[in-house]
C-alpha cells in the first residue's frame, strides 16, 4: 500500500533545507538543545509529516497559553503512551488510504518523547510499536539526562554522579545518584529483531543526526532514533555552550553515534574515530567539569567514571553498545 | 450477499441480561442456519446503569468477510429489526452517555420491523414512537415487560416467545426451526412456536406516530476547541525574506516572541562574514533569517540571547552585547546594507562591551568549578 517518503541524504550545513517546520513561538530556555532537536526531526522530516509529542519539555514549552511553533500537525500523547499513539496514527492512515478516503501518499508518523517519556515510562509502549513491521513510524526520544520539565528529577538516563533533585548533594554523601545510565538505544536495537533502523545522535552534530531522521523515515516499519540533547538548565553550564557540551559528551565517551541498518552497525563522527583508534577519547573529568551537575564530584570519582568507560570502550563486546560477549571456547 | 443486523433496547440492568441473552440467542440460531454473527452491546452504555435505557446489537452474515466489513462500525447503522423490551421505551432512549433522544425506531431499514412486549393496542403505542420516513412493520407481542436483576433471570418465557416472533416476521434472517433447535427446554419451544401465532403485525405508514421533534443538541466539534486552546492554529511554513522571493524568513510566533528571555544579543561582523551557516543551523529559537545575499539576520524579536551561535561561529565574529545598550530592536543587518562604514564604527564601539567566543566571561552562569570563588575572589567581595 503506502510506500515511505524518499529523501536525499543531506551533504554538508549548507545543504540543509531552509524551512522551518518547527519555528518561533516555544517557551524553552535559552539554548535549549531539545528545541533544537525539535527544529532539526521537523526540518529533516518536512511538511508531510504528523507529530506526536510526550508530556515532557517538549510538550509543555510548546503549547503554552495559545503558542505553538509547529508549522506541522502535533499532537499532545499521555508521558508513556508515545510508542501506542504512534502506532495508531499510523495504522489509521494506512486503513484510511485503502479505504480510498485520504490520497494514497507517503506520511511521516513521528513521535517524540523525552528520557521520560521514552526509556523510563513509555518504554513498554515504544517497545510493543517496535514489534510492529507492518506500520511505518519513527520515535524519537530527545535525551536531556532528567525529567526537566518538572524540575531536573533522576531518570534511567541520568549519568552517574549528577546533581538533581532526586539526588541532592550532601557534605557527608555527595553522591546520591549511584546508577549508570541506560543504554536505551542499543536495548531497542538488540530487542527488536524487526525494527530495521535504530540509531543514536547528537544536536552536536546536526547533519548526522538529520540525515539518521532521514534515513528511519524512508526505511519501512518501525523505527528509532536516540538524541543527546545537553540541557543548559538540568546539567548546570552556561547556554551559550550547549554546542560545545554535546561535541564533548560524544569527544569523551559518555554518547556514542552510531546507527544500526538491517543488522548492520556503522559508527559516525566523532565516535567512528574513536573506535578505530584514529582518535583518542578525550578526559572525561574535562567535560564533568564543565558542569554544575557534577562539580561535587571529587578526584576518585572522576576516577570511577573514568574506569568505567575504560571498560565500556575497551571491554564490551561491542564498545559502547552491547556489554557482553560470548564466552571463550562457547562457540565452534 | 446477505447482511442482516437487530437491535435490541432494554432497560439497563432490569432487562440487561435478557437483552443480552436476546441477541447471542440471534446469533446461534443463525449459525444452525450455517451463518455467522457477532453479538455485542453498546460501548457507550457500560457500565449499565438502573433504569437508563440501553441497547445491545446482533449481526449476521454470510461470511467471515462480510461480517468483518460490518464489524468495522462502532454499531450497525440501519437495522433489520429493532426488539423493544419494554413498551415505555417508546418514548426514546435517552442514553447516560450519549446525545439528546434518539427515537426507538430510528435505525429501523424500509421495510423493516419492530417488535415490542406490550398488552397496549398499536395505535396506543403509536401514539409514542416517533414519526418516520419510511413505512416499518410494528408488530406487538402481548404480556407485560420482564425485568429481572443483575444476577438473577425471571424466567418467564420472554426470551423463546421474542425469539419466536422475530423468526415469524423475518424467516430470512433466521427460520422457526432454527429457533426451536436453540432452546432445549420444550417449555422454551412452544413458548417460541405459541408467541409466533399470538403476536399482532400492523404496517406504520410514513408520518404516523408522535411528530414531536426529538430533542438534540449541537456536538462541537475539533475546530471549536481552538476557542479553549485545546485546538491551536500551526504556524506557517515561511517563505522568502521580508514577503520577497529570494532567501528565507520562518514564520515568527505572535504569541510569544521570548526576546525578553535576553540579557545579551547576537551582533554579527557581516564584513567579515564567511556565510558558513553555523549560527543558522545552531540557533534553538530560528532567530536567523536567510538574506538574499547569503547572510544571516538575527530577528531581534525572536532572538533569546544565549550565545550559541557567537560559540559555535568558526569565524569568532559574532559578539554577545549587554541588552543595556540597546534602544529598540531594529535589525542591524539593514544598518550595515545601507551604511558599511557607520555599521564598522557601531559594531566596534558595541563589541568592546560584548565578549566573543571563548571568552571566558559568562553572563549566564555555570562555565567550570571554581569560576565563582575566583570571580569573587578578583572583584573583592568579601
């Protein structure tokens, strides 16, 4: 029946398509890098597209008191209901094209959801769409390492160590956060044989992460995209670095870009180098550093953190993504 | 191709397991026939409330196919027969969760029959149904209405003589003898052979009956919202700059334009320009308009101050000036077009106030551990 959209693969900042599907008119602070992933999904997309958006940032500071910066149809879905209405949209478009009462044409069906919405409370929901071949759909969830739009509370995704509500710094026990990020994008791709395309991006690097959109939404079934987004308001630093901050979560190891297709795993900028060993990953203490989530941390945690992603690049079966291997002498 | 459907209104709860029974009975007695059928009840009645009319719903096919192309709707749209258990339905049902009075006779097809428990004459019960465009059958089983509880069935022979009558007055739809395979009982049987003969069949001729207007009310509908803002209008999708046909220009919010976000803002050397795009392209509030000429504007309205695109600008030339120093917000790129040489001279007298990227003299905040003590430390503060 339907087919997916067809796009050209954008080469380079001064191809990237001039319109706006997602424009002025949202209450986000300054610097927002999850806007930003907003402004680049709907620009990559184009304006055949439907949106469906989790409660979270991106629900709250877009449709504020009569403002919306869609220029696209959004929709507003429960915080864990992004995977179902996803899938219903687009079940409901290809019902309504056989039955010949909408033109048979190809649109995108996309829903967004923070770390929230996606890993921690809509995961169930994401998980049962990513079971789905027959409907074309992507989600994509904006990662900013907390529940920010209710005031910086721990997530699944909240790096080791940070500063949050939840986990607030005390002089005896400064950490209060003691879990290790989840790995949401890499559970996604191993868990779901039929999920084509899963990949992991960064607003740090735009046309890497536009072009993965690209790419989820031409590819049939359902499909994923995890989006690094540095929050300028949850992580402590001056929003004039959110760039910087993203380019330094990837440079240092705590984000890898990567997409897998049909099976196949390829690493982008500037993870492909590190992996390769063209590039050496820089300290992660530089990036912490610049952080006031994390400027309780002292020398042995650094350390720690350090250690472990020492181990996650060096140790796992495959770096930064799957963290066991066959034993040895288990295969033939 | 044969599809038939029958409704069945009840009182909710009295009459809810009668009703119930009513329509799989429907469906059974078509598969003797070698058809299949879904009985089911109206969502928008659960849960079943004392005394609130309600309906369930039967429908038989031929096949498989046919009866998943009915299933499709929330409910049959017309039907073959409509049973009313209970003569003062008449009147209309009114459901808990639905909208206004709908007529007992209103999905009734042309042709069609409604059959009604009652020891009233026709044209008593006329005098309550609703008036309608098309001729029906009104056909009246006599006896009082049966009601019965939750959980405990009267067993008064209702359900075989209503099943009887509706095999009577449509053997097409299911046949007398597929109703006496149904009921086991021989009680049941006759019941349902005795109420084929006892029942009383008048045709109502377009027009007849109650000609009041049933009440109904207006359901808003999506467009309406958007007077609550539950339905917002979306922006438009740009175009060229300034209403032009070259260069790009987004939509800007008339709602909210967060140029009050800002304690600095964005002045751009476009002498020194290289139109790498990056401010552009990095910009979470599209502040950038695209030129005719390859440059990027910053729209002073939409524009939030943070500095983004000064850091990420591979040139350096963009500077973050204090808010302060500024009177209005007119666009300091239609400065530099019409004046190059005054724009020079405004740019370096407000770019010695500003910082630009690299700077480590943050407005905003947090840049690394121990910024705060040392800043303190330098301005003295005690």
């Amino acid at each position: 029946m339907t087919m997916t959209m067809e796009f050209e693969r954008i080469r380079g900042v001064k191809a990237a398509p001039l319109p706006e599907m997602y424009t002025s008119g949202h209450r986000t602070c300054q610097g927002c890098d999850s806007a930003l992933n907003c402004r680049y999904v709907a620009k990559a997309a184009g304006p055949r597209s439907i949106v469906l958006g989790a409660t979270g940032c991106m629900y709250v500071a877009n449709t504020s008191y009569y403002s919306t910066p869609w220029a696209i149809p959004w929709m507003h879905t429960q915080l864990g209901a992004t995977g179902s209405a996803v899938l219903g949209v687009a079940v409901s478009l290809k019902v309504q094209m056989r039955k010949g009462k909408i033109k048979n044409e190809p649109i995108n069906v996309i829903g967004i959801g923070g770390d929230g919405g996606v890993a921690d409370m809509g995961l169930s929901a994401v998980s049962a769409t990513l079971t789905w071949p027959e409907y074309d759909s992507l989600i994509v969830m904006y990662d900013n390492e907390s529940y920010a739009n209710t005031g910086v509370q721990v997530s699944c995704q909240t790096p080791y160590g940070a500063h949050t509500t939840f986990s607030p710094v005390g002089t005896v026990k400064p950490i209060m956060h003691k879990r290790w990020k989840k790995n949401t994008a890499a559970m996604m791709a191993a868990g779901h044989p039929e999920c084509r395309y899963v990949a992991s991006a960064c607003t740090a690097y735009p046309v890497d992460l536009m072009n993965k959109v690209r790419r989820a939404l031409s590819i049939s079934g359902p499909t994923f995209v995890a989006i690094l987004c540095p929050c300028p308001k949850g992580w402590d630093f001056d929003p004039r670095y959110s760039h910087e901050m993203g380019e330094m979560a990837c440079k240092s190891g705590m984000w890898a870009n990567w997409e897998m297709e049909d099976g196949k795993l390829t690493f982008q900028t500037p993870t492909s180098g590190i992996i390769k060993g063209m590039v050496q990953r820089m300290p992660v203490a530089d990036y912490l550093l610049r952080q006031g989530r994390f400027d309780h941390l002292r020398k042995e945690d650094f350390d720690h953190i350090q250690k472990q992603l020492d181990k996650i690049w060096g140790e796992w079966g495959i770096p930064a993504i799957l963290p066991f291997k066959v034993a040895e002498g288990e295969l033939a | 191709m044969a599809v038939y459907a029958v409704e069945i209104t009840n009182r909710g709860v009295y009459q809810y397991n009668l009703g119930r029974r009513i329509s799989r009975d429907v469906v059974l007695a078509a598969r003797k026939m070698g058809r299949v059928g879904v009985a089911f009840g109206r969502y928008s009645d659960s849960p079943e409330r004392n005394g609130i009319p309600m309906k369930w719903f039967a429908v038989i096919a031929e096949n498989n196919d046919e009866l998943e192309e009915q299933m499709a709707k929330y409910y049959p749209e017309v039907v073959d027969a409509a049973i009313v258990l209970d003569d003062t339905l008449l009147k209309g049902v009114e459901s808990w969760s639905w909208d206004g009075l709908h007529p007992v006779n209103e999905r009734v097809k042309e042709k069609g029959v409604m059959i009604v428990v009652s020891d009233q004459s026709h044209d008593e019960l006329l005098k309550d149904v609703h008036t309608k465009d098309l001729p029906y059958k009104l056909i009246t089983i006599p006896g009082e209405a049966s009601f019965s509880g939750m959980w405990i069935i009267r067993d008064d022979k209702s359900e075989a003589r209503i099943m009887g009558a509706l095999a009577a007055a449509l053997p097409d739809m299911i046949s007398p003898d597929a109703v006496q395979q149904i009921f086991k009982d021989k009680a049941d049987q006759d019941a349902a052979a005795r109420a084929a003969k006892q029942m009383v069949t008048r045709v109502v001729e377009p027009g007849e009956g109650n000609p009041a207007e049933p009440y109904r009310y207006e359901l808003p509908v999506w467009q309406d919202l958007t007077e609550y803002g539950i339905a917002v209008v979306g922006m438009g999708k740009g175009g060229g700059y300034h209403g032009g046909k070259e260069g790009y220009e987004p939509t800007r919010s008339t709602t909210f334009r967060k140029h009050l976000s800002r304690t600095f803002r964005p002045m751009t050397n476009f002498d020194a320009c290289t139109q790498t795009r990056d401010c552009w392209l990095n910009c979470p509030d599209e502040a950038y308009n695209v030129t005719p000429d390859g440059f990027f504007e910053t729209d002073y309205g939409a524009c939030s101050g943070c500095g983004k695109c000064a850091e990420v600008c591979p040139e350096k030339i963009i500077v973050m000036v204090p808010e302060s120093e500024f009177e209005d917000e007119a666009s300091v790129y239609e400065m530099w077009k019409k004046d190059k040489a005054a724009y020079k001279k405004f740019f370096d007298e407000k770019s010695a106030k500003g910082w630009f990227a690299g700077q480590l003299v943050g407005p905003h905040g947090y840049v690394r551990k121990g910024q705060y003590e040392e800043e303190i430390k330098k301005k003295g503060i005690k």
